[in-house]
C-alpha cells in the first residue's frame, strides 16, 4: 500500500510555487486591465497627432500615462520605490514617515480596543445581564457606517482639544473591539462542563476559575479575533485620517493623491497600507506563537 506524504511536509518549492502562480496570474491580469481603462485616454490622443501609431504603441502607452485610470504594476512599483528607498524616511514625501503615522494610531487604537474587548468580554460572561443588555448594543454599534460617525468623532473630540493620533485611535478602537469582544467570550466559554465540574471539585471560587480555566482557554480565540482586530484597526486609522486633512499618514497621503489626480501615487499608498497590514498581522501571529509556546503548547 502507497502512503501519501502529509500536507504538512511539502517542500518549500512545493508551497511557494502556488503563490508565485497565483501572483504571475494577477499581475498578467492587471496589465491587461490597465490596457482596457486606459485605452480610451489614449486613443483620444493619439487621434489629435498628425504621424499614425501601431498597436503595440498605444499598448505601451497605456502602461505609461502619467495619470492613468489604472496605473499599471511596474509604475506602481517604480513609485512606491522613489518614495520608500529613494527618499528620506523624514520627508513628508516618504511612504515611511507616512506609514508611521498610521502605524502609530493603529497600534494605540487597538491597544484601547482590545483592553475594551476583553473587559466587555469578562463582564458579558460572568454577568448575565449584561450578557443580555449590552451583547445586542454591541452588535448594533457595528452597523453603523464608520464613515458616517467619524467626521463626528473627529468634530467632537477637537472641540475639547483632542487632535492628532488620539482621535484616530479611537476611530479604531470603534471598529476593532468588537471581534475581540466576539472571539473573547467565545473563548471565555469554551470550556467543557466537565472540566468546570472538575474546577468546582477543587472548591475552586469563580476567580480561580476564571484565571486557571478560562483564561488558558480563550487564548486561541483571543488571538484569533486580535489578528482580525488589528487589520480592522489599520482600516479605522486610515478612515479617520481622511476627514481630519491631516498632513501625514498614509489617508492623508490617499486623499491628496484623489484630489490632484495622481492614480499612481494612490495605488503606491495602497500597496503600502497593504504591507503594513500584513506586518501587522504577522506580527500578532508570531506574538500568539510564543504565548502558546510558553503555555505549553505542541506546535
């Protein structure tokens, strides 16, 4: 009898020929959009110049417009290479300087939102009308557009003197508390009947099985939730960079791109907001390696 290797043993060609296929496949599609949307731009153009073009030169032109509608990925790159290595991290000019920014408010807001998350989470568990009063308002605070009550947010806190990266912190402690607060009371009560029979058993109180039960076990679901919380914390930052026309971060750096028409350097600060989520997000995960890893737990 044959025995199939496990998934888990691929080779690294093996698990990185799939992404490269994957990625080859969206940039031959993204040329080819960039061909379809700025083709119009470009006939028009080229009927205005007396001297006729071939085909192939008004393909090339439409990977190379200085405002196309869709900017194709080696003009993307060649942008988000001028303004990340070719220019100084300190110039406002920088995606890094931009991304900082944003990074900062990110991090702050959902620092608050996962402390609000876990403190909800515990009070919804443990007491039960708050599990029946507050639960609902929770799920409805999220069905409120962010764009709707940001500007508002942002007007109020300015009012009594709050500007700069507080007021986006909490743009996205609004959105990121909730998977924390869902995935944290999800934990909280993973545990089995049988294991909290046995805590009781032990005479143990509801602290101790809080801390020595609970605790231990919503650790999955923890970070499970923080690793959505904090891509929708990035997203809340740059929601709320838009209507403050602050001078940094990476929504400001999309906003001035919108109104001056630079596609190019909107889709740069797309890539880069991108990156940076992604940063983020591993991170958490290389975060909930070591906390398993001290816990205990198998790989």
């Amino acid at each position: 009898m044959r025995v199939l290797p496990h998934p888990g043993f691929l080779s690294p060609r093996g698990r990185v020929l799939p992404v490269l296929t994957v990625l080859a496949a969206i940039v031959v599609l993204w040329y080819a959009l960039a061909v379809m949307l700025n083709w119009p731009q470009v006939k028009a153009m080229a009927a205005n110049n007396p001297a006729p073009a071939s085909t192939s030169d008004l393909i090339g032109a439409t990977w190379a417009m200085e405002r196309p509608v869709l900017p194709a990925p080696h003009q993307v790159v060649a942008e988000f290479w001028k303004t990340t290595v070719d220019t100084a991290p300190s110039s406002k000019r920088s995606l890094l300087y931009h991304a900082w920014i944003t990074a900062s408010a990110t991090m702050l807001g959902f620092a608050f939102g996962a402390i609000l998350g876990m403190l909800l989470a515990a009070g919804i568990v443990h007491v039960k009308t708050l599990d029946r009063s507050l639960m609902p308002w929770i799920i409805a605070s999220q069905t409120v557009p962010i764009l709707a009550i940001a500007p508002m947010i942002i007007v109020i806190l300015g009012s009594v003197g709050m500007t700069g990266t507080v007021p986006k912190a909490i743009i996205s402690m609004y959105l990121c508390f909730f998977p924390v607060t869902i995935g944290m009371v999800k934990g909280l009560r993973s545990p089995d009947p049988l294991q909290l029979d046995l805590m009781r058993t032990y005479s143990a109180d509801a602290w101790q099985v809080f801390w020595k039960l609970r605790i231990p076990a919503s650790i999955p679901f923890l970070f499970a939730s923080m690793k959505v919380a904090i891509a929708i914390s990035l997203v809340g930052t740059i929601v709320g960079e838009l209507p403050t026309g602050a001078n940094g971060g990476l929504g400001a750096r999309l906003l001035s791109g919108s109104y001056y028409g630079q596609t190019v350097q909107i889709w740069s600060a797309l890539l880069m907001a991108s990156l940076l989520g992604s940063v983020l997000v591993y991170a958490m995960g290389g975060i909930e390696r070591l906390t398993l890893r001290q816990m205990g737990a198998r790989a």
